[in-house]
C-alpha cells in the first residue's frame, strides 16, 4: 500500500509571486472554461496572433465557434477578433470544414487522413496572407478546433506555428443523466436537475445550453438528459415538443439530444395491451413514434434502454431476449442514423445468498455473450466498466472482451455514487486510465475494444454518467468538476496520462501559480487510492451501506439480501471465491491470460485479492503483510492522507480566490473527519469479526465512539436519491 501524499507538504515552497495578488470571487459556474486574463509576460506570445476572424459558412455550429473563440481571445489576451468574410485582405484564423477551405484555397497541403470529428490545427498562407488554421471535415469537429486553440492559450503553449491533427479514439462519446421528470436526480449529489422541474422541461434551459457548451469543449457529441430508470411519459406525444426546446440548446454545440425509454412505453402510454418486442404492432408502434420524434428534431441521437434490471420491464416478460428488445427499436432508428444503447447492467437482484455458486458479477457475460452477432449494426451494448456496479475497485467487465460482433461502448460513473459522492474528493482518472490500459488478451487494451478497432465495429465509445444540477458550479465540489473534464479528454483520447489531464483542468480552473497547480494535482492523483484504502482496501467493494445511502460504513448491508454485492466475511476469513476451481466460476469468464492473473492466490494482485478468493484474515499478501493487519493499516493510513491534505490545501490560502478556497477547505476538513468514522467504524468490525489484534495496538481502544455524521457541508438535495434506495427496503 503507497504512502499517501505525506512528502507533499516537504516539496512545497510557500510561494508569494504575482498570482497571488487580485482574486475575483468565483463561482466555479465557468468551470475550465473561465478564458481568465493571461499575465502580460504570457500574453506577449500571442502579440502575432491574427486579429480577424473568418467564418467559412454561417452555418449554427460555426458561428458557435466563432463567437467561442472571440470569447476566449478577449478574456485571455483582451483584444477583440473582428470578423471578416471572403475575400478578406489580412491575416486571420480562419474556420471552416476541410471542402471549403480546400476550395479556397487548392495549394493547401491539408493533411488526408482527418477523420469523423478530428481537426487540424495548422498555420499556413491561404490567398497570400499569414493565417492560423481551424479545419475538419464536420463543422462539430471546427468547434472542437476552437476549444482545443482556446486550451493551447490558456496553457501557454505556441499556436503559431501549429500542424498538428487531433482525432478522437472512438465515434461515440455521450454522457447520461439520471435525471427524473420531477426535477430530482438519481445519484446525483449537486442539486436539481437542470433539464426538468415539477414533471416538465424547464422553462429556463440557460443552464442546459450551458452544459452542452462544457461537453462540446471536452468533445462530447451526446447526451441523454433523463434518468435510466426512465419515465414513459417522456416518449408522450404532449412531451415532444418539450424535448424539442431541449435539442434547440444543444444544437448550437453540436450535441446531440438522447433520452431513456421504458420498454413497456408501447403499453403504458402507446395504448397497446403489450410490449411483445417481436409483436408487429409493439414494431410499428416504436417505428411511429420514432418518425414524429426526427420530423420535430432532425439531429435527435437515438435512446438509452435499461430493461429486466433492478425492477424494470424487460424483454423477459415474454420469453424474449434483449437483442430482440434492442433491435425492434433499434431498426426504427435505423433510417434516422439513430443509436439505440442497450445497457449490459441486467442481473437478478433476488439471487439466494446462501448459495455460494451464486454470482452477480456473471450476469452481464451471461446473458450478452451468447446473443454476440444478434444485434443490429446501430445497436451498443452500454457496460458498466466492473462487472458489479461502480465500486471503488472491480476487475474490468470479462463482457467488454466477449463481443466481436456487436458494438459496445464502456460505462463510467463521474457521478461518485460509491466514492464519497462529491463529499468526499475522489479523482477518478487514475481509476478510469486502469481500466482502459487493462490488457484483455493478446496486447488487446480495452480502450481499443470500446473504439471497435480490434473487431472492425462501425462505432462503439464512452458513456459518461455525469448528472451535473443546478448548483452553481455543477458537481458541488469545486475539485469534483475535474472528473467530467476527464472522462471527455479520456473519451476524445485514451492515451492522455491522469498527470497530463490533471495538470491542464488545474491550470485551466484556477490558474498557472506553480504552487496551486502542484497541490492540486498531487491531492487529485493521490484521492482515489485514498478514498479506497478507508472504505474497500483489497477489492472487498465498498463496505458501504448498500441498501440505503450508498455513503456510509455499513459491512453487513451488503450481505444476506439478493443484491448480490456480498463479501462473504465470517469469523474465519472475506472474500468472494470466484475461481474456476472452487468457487462461482466468474474468472472462466475471462481470456486465458486473465484468467491466470486471477485463478491462483499466488498471481492474484492484492487489491483485487477479496474481489476473486476467499481467504483467512491471517493470509499473507504478496506486500508481506497479513490480510487483517493490511486492513488496520490501510485505514490509518487512509486517514492520515485527508488529514494531510487539509494542511496541503491550507497552503493556498492567497493563492486562490477566496471563495472556493474557503469551500474546498471546508469539504476537506469534512472529509478528515469522515475518513476517521469510515476508520474506526471499519477497523473495529473487522477486529471483532476477526478477534485478531492490531499488531500496533489501534483498533479497539480510540476514545471517541464514531458515528456516521451528518454531513457539515452544504449539500442540497439530500434526498434526491430515488431508485434503488426505494427498490432495496
Ligand atoms: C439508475 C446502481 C444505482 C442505481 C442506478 C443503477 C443503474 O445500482 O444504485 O441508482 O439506477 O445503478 O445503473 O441502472
């Protein structure tokens, strides 16, 4: 187990330069998009930068760029682009797709291999003039030219002499929100939704517009704005022209509006007597509704179905599979250049716990390996990237290696349901950049498989549950916003380094003082395993309450009940036995080389040890250390990284505006104390589960009787929560 953060404090030099001297309050609304003014020194390279601006058609999302890059420039630089039009006659950044400018001008040497929304930044001379490039073959990929133009200025970095292409990994890059019609959001932990109110679309959607403005810059092409668990009225014919309004303010971006069906819609709202997916009329009735849907919003994305998962309607009412399920919607979508994403997430959550064969974590292989090939081409199997459902630590899903002949996109939670729900600060990247390096056979990562380059898919992505609300600076933890910024940049390119991303949100949200910027990152880098080694060290999954908040320590929620998210611990040993050999198989679900990784205790890593075997408390880890003792000592530990991190943060006080000092201060200090409840808490059930003794005589003899506290922070909506919370008492 790493030490966490603990030299950071001795590399820090208080540092009084001139960022430190004039701070506006901020809100944290802009979030990395605050285009704040660059110091004169920083300034001063840009001195060439053209001071005209040329739009190569007028179309909705070039005029968006042009007005962004505007934006930008006068923040940053304080100089106003004036707009021109062909023919202009001096220097300036020119938009335009990848036909107009090779028509303007044919001597170009434009680069031929751009692709989907890629772009090409470039300086070259077009009619004789000095011009700075912002080309790509859709006008979405000239925005993304812009936003990506706009970074390299508040980074510091030469745009001047630019030739460089940038192309996204993977054609799909969507996020979802679990936001319900009535304005709560499910999961969802920094307010209101900013999509609907009181069981209607918002009358005021500026902060819908606004967060399409935050997607497009990261390069995310789509978003599903309702709740999973999903309303059937939103697919009612008096609800359309509410969607209408919504797909009006992401158009400008160019993100594409999705929503989340309810598979029983043909039967609850359709006046049908069933939902029979291979029944004509269920056929009809979707291929209907999906006309009036594209005659209203021509660039409408397609739909999310959750379906036979946690208490929804499904296919199997019926006897039918989900790829009948999928297709009979999917096929309606079809002439539309719609998508239809299936979610993997189908299990039984009334599985009989006293039977040790039992296994959650099979489901998805279970049910969607066999049907591979049965689904049709605008079909993605959506997957959660564990095979149980965004814990702290899972192995990678053995589905995202079991579909050659379907498309699949990767499910991440930004959202930090299991990982302290932006109370507690929790930097996913690291995480996420796991995940996606995994190897799943034959030097086959899985970034490569999600993209569809291993089996030549037509598309495949990223799916980001990101459920951003109402508050002001959208995930209510100042440090939290640092997730979203990840999964697109992560999306857009899997090769990013966590450093690289940290390192660019942290300049880009508070600025270029050295001191910030290293704090920052290093707090953020070290977050995630801090987070675990004080809920679920070892790949136990979070030892949280799983039948109620999801929040708090709660060991023995997750055990005798049918969720399925057991750890089995006794007063012997923990763990899930997963092997092939003796336990519920789930490791066969993998590639040979996987499988060795996770059969045998001896090449098992120690920090998925519980995730895959059963052990005794004395079994010694390959750090050396015995199971019991790693559990004492990873939560003290754990514990001592937040304590840390309060005195780290201290450090910035004048180097970052007060208000959002003042707040994240607060959230840490909030944080330290929990990380000592979630200690003790933990640490005292696993001594008397055990009765083994802490080899350094801690546990069982503190002071104070922790509790889980009310949290201290100002954190609205509280009880937003809905679902699962319901489906589980
Ligand atoms: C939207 C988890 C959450 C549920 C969520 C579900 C899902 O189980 O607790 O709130 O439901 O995942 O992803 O569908």
């Amino acid at each position: 187990m790493k030490r966490f953060g603990l030299r950071l404090v001795a590399h820090i030099v208080v540092f009084a330069g001139p960022f430190s001297s004039c701070f506006c309050a901020e809100t944290g609304a802009e979030a990395w998009l605050r285009y704040s003014a660059l110091e004169q020194q920083a300034a001063k390279k840009y001195e060439r930068l053209p001071a005209h601006i040329v739009t190569l058609n007028d179309s909705l999302v070039l005029k968006t760029a042009q007005q962004e890059l505007i934006r930008g420039v006068g923040g940053m630089l304080g100089r106003t682009l004036r707009t021109r039009v062909v023919p202009f006659t001096e220097p300036a950044i020119l938009l335009g797709t990848i036909e107009q400018l090779h028509t303007l001008a044919p001597v170009l040497n434009i680069p031929s291999n751009i692709r989907q929304d890629g772009y090409w930044l470039a300086h070259g001379q077009v009619q004789g003039l000095e011009c700075v490039l912002v080309a790509s073959l859709t006008e979405r990929g000239v925005l993304y030219g812009v936003f990506a133009l706009l970074r390299k200025i508040a980074l510091g970095e030469d745009v001047l002499a630019l030739d460089e292409v940038e192309q996204p990994s993977a054609p799909l890059r969507w996020v979802n929100q679990w936001d319900n019609l009535d304005g709560r959001i499910e999961r969802g932990y920094a307010g209101a939704s900013i999509f609907f109110e009181g069981g209607n679309v918002r009358t005021d959607l500026t902060r819908a517009g606004a967060y399409a403005r935050l997607l497009a810059s990261v390069g995310i092409t789509g978003c599903a704005i309702n709740n999973v668990n999903a309303d059937p009225r939103v697919l009612s014919d008096s609800f359309l022209p509410q969607l209408v309004r919504v797909a009006d303010v992401f158009r400008p971006w160019g993100v594409r509006l999705a929503v989340s069906v309810d598979l029983s819609a043909p039967k609850t709202i359709g006046g049908l007597d069933t939902f029979d997916p291979l029944d004509s009329r269920v056929a009809a009735w979707w291929r209907h509704k999906v006309d009036d849907i594209y005659r209203q919003i021509p660039d409408f994305g397609g739909f999310v179905v959750k379906a036979d998962s946690e208490g929804r309607a499904g296919p199997s009412s019926y006897g039918r599979s989900p790829a009948d399920a999928a297709n009979v919607i999917a096929r309606a979508l079809q002439s539309h250049g719609g998508v239809l994403f299936y979610r993997a997430f189908v299990y039984d959550h009334h599985l009989d716990w006293r039977n040790l064969k039992n296994d959650r974590a099979r489901a998805a292989y279970d049910i969607f390996h066999p049907l591979d090939g049965k689904f049709e081409n605008n079909v993605v199997i959506q997957i959660k990237h564990g095979p149980i459902d965004f814990q702290v630590r899972e192995p990678v899903s053995p589905l995202l290696d079991g579909l050659q002949h379907t498309n699949e996109a990767i499910e991440l939670q930004i959202t930090q349901e299991y990982t302290g729900q932006q109370r507690h600060l929790c930097f996913l990247i690291p995480m996420w950049k796991e995940v996606l390096d995994f190897d799943m056979h034959a030097s086959t990562p899985v970034k490569d498989l999600v993209a569809g380059k291993v089996f030549q898919r037509p598309t495949g992505g990223f799916v980001g549950v990101a459920n951003v609300g109402m508050d002001v600076n959208w995930m209510a933890h100042p440090l939290a916003m640092a997730n979203l910024y990840g999964f697109g940049r992560l999306a857009w390119n899997p090769d990013l380094g966590a450093n690289t991303i940290v390192d660019e949100w942290t300049r880009l949200t508070f600025g270029n003082d050295p001191l910030v910027v290293r704090t920052i990152s290093q707090t953020q880098l070290s977050s995630w395993h801090v987070y675990e080694s004080y809920t679920g060290p070892l790949g136990v999954g979070t030892l949280t309450n799983i039948v109620g908040n999801h929040y708090d320590p709660g060991p023995e929620s997750s055990e005798r009940n049918g969720w399925g998210q057991w750890h089995r611990a006794d007063h012997e040993g923990i763990g899930m036995d997963r092997t092939m050999a003796t336990g519920t198989g789930f490791v066969g679900q993998y590639a040979p080389d996987v499988q060795k990784l996770y059969e045998t205790l001896a090449a098992c890593p120690d920090e998925l040890l519980l995730f895959f075997h059963h052990v005794p408390y004395t079994h010694l880890l390959h750090s050396g250390k015995t199971v019991i003792q790693h559990v004492y000592d990873a939560h003290y530990e754990g514990a001592d990284a937040v304590g840390a991190y309060v005195s780290q943060w201290k450090l910035l006080k004048g180097h970052v505006d007060e208000d959002r000092y003042a707040d994240v201060l607060t959230r840490l200090q909030y944080q330290a104390e929990q990380a000592v409840v979630w200690r003790d808490t933990i640490d005292e059930w696993f001594y008397r589960m055990s009765g083994i003794p802490d080899a350094k005589g801690r546990v069982g003899h503190t002071t104070s009787q922790h509790q889980a506290m009310v949290p201290q922070v100002r954190v609205r909506f509280l009880d937003a929560n809905m679902g699962k919370v319901v489906l589980k008492q």
